[in-house]
C-alpha cells in the first residue's frame, strides 16, 4: 500500500486529520483532533502540540482488548499525547515514526 504524501503542511485548533494511509513530513499539528483507525501511517519532523486524538475501527477495538485482558494502562487525557493529563508543551518527533504492517 502506497501511502498518501503530505509535506510542510500546518493543521490547527478546528481541523480534523486522519492518519489512515498517509505519510507526513515537515508538518506542525496544533490544537487539532488526529483520528487514527489502525491503518498503516508515517511520519517524520512533525510537531504536535495540544492535539486531541481519537481512534476508531482497528484500532479502537484494539485498546478495548487491551483493556479487558487487562494491559492497557489510563488513556492519555484528550489534549495530552504524554499521558500525564496536563497539556502538553510541544513535542516535535525527530526520528521517522511508522505505524502498521511492514510492507515488503
């Protein structure tokens, strides 16, 4: 699977991004909300900053698994990606970050 290439792109406060079958790179993530399905995704110099992520099909059944057998641990507070359940300051991912299925 080919992923969808978006560059030096800005989302803010107001936009829905969904990462599903797409690569970023150079992009800044502020203040918006990041659906996640549990598809293949990737990104690399992203920052993200105050997001509120939601995850459906995939990879929501995937966190109730977890959840019932016992493994997961409290979910990060929605506008926190460090699980601390205070906003975040910015965190900008320097190292390539792919999610998904390796792909031969």
């Amino acid at each position: 699977m080919e992923l969808d290439k978006i560059e030096n792109r800005r989302y803010g406060p107001g936009e829905r991004i969904e990462l599903d079958g797409k690569s970023f790179s150079n992009c800044a993530f502020d203040g918006c909300e990041v659906i996640y399905g549990g598809e293949q995704t990737f990104w690399r110099d992203a920052t993200w900053r105050n997001c509120r992520f939601t995850l459906v099909g995939s990879a929501s059944y995937t966190v109730q698994v977890l959840k019932a057998i016992g493994l997961s641990a409290r979910p990060p507070d929605r506008h926190s990606i460090n699980g601390t359940g205070q906003p975040t300051a910015e965190r900008k991912t320097r190292e390539a970050k792919k999610i998904g299925p390796s792909i031969p």
